[in-house]
C-alpha cells in the first residue's frame, strides 16, 4: 500500500520521535523525526512535508518560535503542536500562529492517528491572523524547575512523562502484566525485591511505618478496619479543609480579585476572618484589658474622620463605544467597566444573550469582552455572531471555566487572548490594551 502522507516529528526526546514514528507508520504515513527545531529547518530545506508534528518546549528554538518560522516560510505545511507542559496561553498563542491544533500529553496512539488523519483531511482549519497580530504574540516559553519537577512526580501513574501513551492504552495492546512491568522506556524492568521484606514494612499500610515499628510491629486499629489510620486520619483531614470556607481559593470566584490583591490592600487578618457573606469579623483581642479598649475607643473619637469622595456611579454617556464586556454575572461586567473606565476606555456592557446580539448588531466595537458561559448561548454562537458582523473586532476570552480545548477552539475561531477568573485590574488592563496596539 502507498504511503498517503509525509510527516515530521520534532522533539528533543528520542523516545517520543521513535515511537511517534512507530504509530504512524502503522498508518501508512511517511514519517521522519529531527531532535531539535534546527534539524528540522535543515531537513524541509531539502525536503517537503504535509504535516509537522512539534513540541513546544525545546532547548534553542522553542516550539512557538519554530511555528512562526514555519509559517512564514512555508505557509502551505500544517503544523500540530504537543507539549507536557500544556497552558491555555500557550494553546491560544498557537493556535493564532497557525497552529492546527495543539495536543497535551500523555495522549494515546488513537488520539494521535485521529488527529493526524483530521488535519491531513482538512478537518481541522488554522485560524485567520492578520500580519500584524502574528508580529505582537510573544513567543517566549518558559517553564519553571517546579513545573518539570511536579510532570516527573505525575509520570509515576503513565509510563513516561516524555512518551506518547498513558498505562491503559498499553494494558489494552499488550496485556496487564506487560503493562506492570514497564519503566521509563519501552522496554519491561527487571523485578525489584518486594517491599514487605523492608523493615517496619506494615502491610495494612504497604509502606514503612515509624508507628508500626513503635507499637512493635502490630497495628490493631489498621487490622480491624483493614485501612491504615494514618491514611485515614489524612483523608479526613483534607475532607475537612475541602468543606471549610478558605479565602485563598474562594476570593475572586465571582469578582475580579484574587487572594494576594485582596491581602496587599486589607491585610491578612482581614482575609483570615472572612465569612461566607464577604464579611470579615476580626476578633478583639481577648489580652488587652478594658481600660486599654477605652482609650483605644478614645483615640479614635478624637479624630477627625477623613471626608469619603463621593464619585459618580453613572458616567456620562460617550459619544462612541469602545469596549463590549459580554458576562451574565453582573457584578463582574460592572469591574471590568469600572476598570477600563478609569483608563479612558467607553464600555458597554451585555448580560443576556439577547442584548449581547442586538448590541453587536448594532454598533462596531473595537474590543469585545466574551465570557464563555453565558445562559442559552450555544458554543460559540456569540463568537461567531461578533465574526460575521466586523472580523476586525478583537475578541478577549474572560471565563471561570478555562481548559486547554477551549482555548484551542476559541483561537482557531478568532480569539486573541484568554483570561482566566479570577483575574486582577492589571491583567484586564493588559489584555485590553494589548488588544487596541495590535489592532492600530
């Protein structure tokens, strides 16, 4: 049977080309690897492909950089991009740089052939991005030693943070016990001694216990309940701090603010008692005594209170609009309002669907602000209408929910930038205008 396509792998790690490789040419695909970005330029000097296949995080030239080359030189080559490291940012960056589509990994051998046969089919289209759009993205990438660290530490459950295929996909080609063998290659390891011959080894626990060996090598309350009361203690515990109101993860649910913007105004005591209702009742201190408390009270009467300014809540209505901040939470379409406002920018806002349309229909916006959600609006119906009417507009994806395939879907339709909720008055700030430079 005939070869139906060329294709290049670009990673750093081997591994990952060779069994690319290995699956797509199973396919009947043409395929050849190049360990660097580089390596891959030399090659398509000499050589055409239909489709690249590249990481994002590469020593030297990085994933994104390579994209933009590829694109400029050769424009017809489709270009999918895989990455561990996997971010709406980056997702939406690729996808405005031509990308075709941008894949996490571990992702198994079907995931990759189905989307390697949708590309090359011309299922999955690249994004129209005007020149000067594709010159402002930055396309640096950066990854912390954290971030590499806490992939590594994931890799325990798939048999290799680097490869393509994750333990179940495996378990079905080749068998459970196969698969249980299996280390950091594709190759089993050899059979390690097993741990209960460790000393303090509890098997109730199946790990070295210091409270096992203290209560001499027994563990009555493990053995009645067949679960080890330490993992359970622990589980408890975390059951009890994923109840419990915490400020750190709850601030900015429904508000443009976040925990650290919240402390560096009020104070962490503030944030430390805040309730559920948004109120914070910080406690008197119990040491001082009541003396102390009257002259606290004292000095505080003696003061003459600052006057409150008293701004207008309605700000005269503007001869043009600017800005469109579509969101069905009110509160959150009134912030961003009250923040671009400060900066010089006009904004209109939409809270249904309805209103978000007749406003499109009616005026040209130079910026829109879309929340993903919003009630009766399926996809990206609202997308699409904004499209249609003026694909100039700059649209700026604000959601709660952010995941990889909407950043991928919303870039490929036309979206410039993807803000996350929370978020903070500068990182609005930012995209807004970034949005108004690209556009000038």
């Amino acid at each position: 049977m005939e070869t139906t396509a060329k294709i290049m792998v670009v990673d750093d790690e081997k591994l990952i080309c060779q069994n690319m490789e290995k699956v797509l040419s199973k396919s009947n695909y043409e395929v050849s690897y190049a360990i660097s970005a580089e390596e891959a330029m030399e090659k398509m000097a000499k050589e055409a492909y239909s489709l690249l296949i590249s990481d994002v995080v590469m020593p030297g030239m990085n994933g994104l950089e390579f994209l933009k080359l590829v694109k400029d030189q050769w424009p017809l080559t489709k270009v999918m991009m895989i990455t561990a490291y996997a971010t709406t940012d980056t997702a939406l960056k690729a996808m405005r740089l031509g990308a075709v589509d941008y894949i996490p990994k571990p992702f198994t051998p079907d995931e990759l052939r189905s989307k390697v046969e949708r590309a090359l089919a011309g299922e999955l289209v690249e994004a129209s991005t005007a020149e000067k759009e594709r010159e402002a993205i930055d396309i640096t990438v950066e990854v912390s030693a954290a971030e590499k660290e806490e992939k590594e530490r994931e890799g325990v459950d798939i048999i290799d943070v680097d490869m393509p295929f994750d333990r179940d996909e495996v378990a079905k080609y080749t068998g459970e016990e196969y698969a249980r063998m299996l280390g950091p290659s594709d190759m089993p390891v050899v059979e390690m001694p097993a741990p209960e011959t460790l000393e303090n080894f509890c098997e109730v626990g199946g790990k070295v216990c210091k409270i096992y060996k203290k209560l001499m090598h027994t563990c009555k309350a493990g053995a009645k309940t067949a679960e080890c009361p330490e993992k359970k203690a622990r589980k408890k515990k975390a059951a009890r701090i994923e109840k419990a109101f915490d400020a750190k993860r709850l601030i900015g649910i429904d508000h443009p603010f976040n925990y650290a913007e919240v402390v560096s105004i009020t104070g962490p005591e503030y944030v430390q008692n805040l309730h559920r209702d948004g109120i914070s009742f910080i406690p008197y201190d119990e040491l001082k005594s009541y003396e102390e408390l009257k002259k606290d009270v004292a000095r505080l009467m003696e003061k003459e209170p600052e006057p409150i300014p008293i701004y207008p809540e309605v700000m005269p209505e503007p001869a043009y609009k600017d800005v469109l901040v579509i969101d069905d939470e009110v509160a959150i379409s009134n912030n961003i309002r009250k923040i671009l406002s400060k900066t010089g920018y006009h904004v209109d806002q939409a809270v249904t669907k309805n209103e978000a349309l007749q406003k499109i229909e009616e005026t040209a916006y130079n910026v829109v602000l879309l929340d993903l959600r919003i009630p009766e609006v399926r996809g990206l119906e609202l997308m699409e209408a904004i499209r249609d009417k003026d694909p100039d507009t700059s649209v700026i994806i604000i959601t709660g929910y952010a995941s990889i395939e909407s950043a991928v879907e919303t870039g490929r339709s036309g979206a410039i930038d993807y803000v996350r909720k929370p978020f903070t008055p500068d990182e609005i700030r930012d995209a807004t205008e970034q949005a108004f430079r690209r556009a000038a």
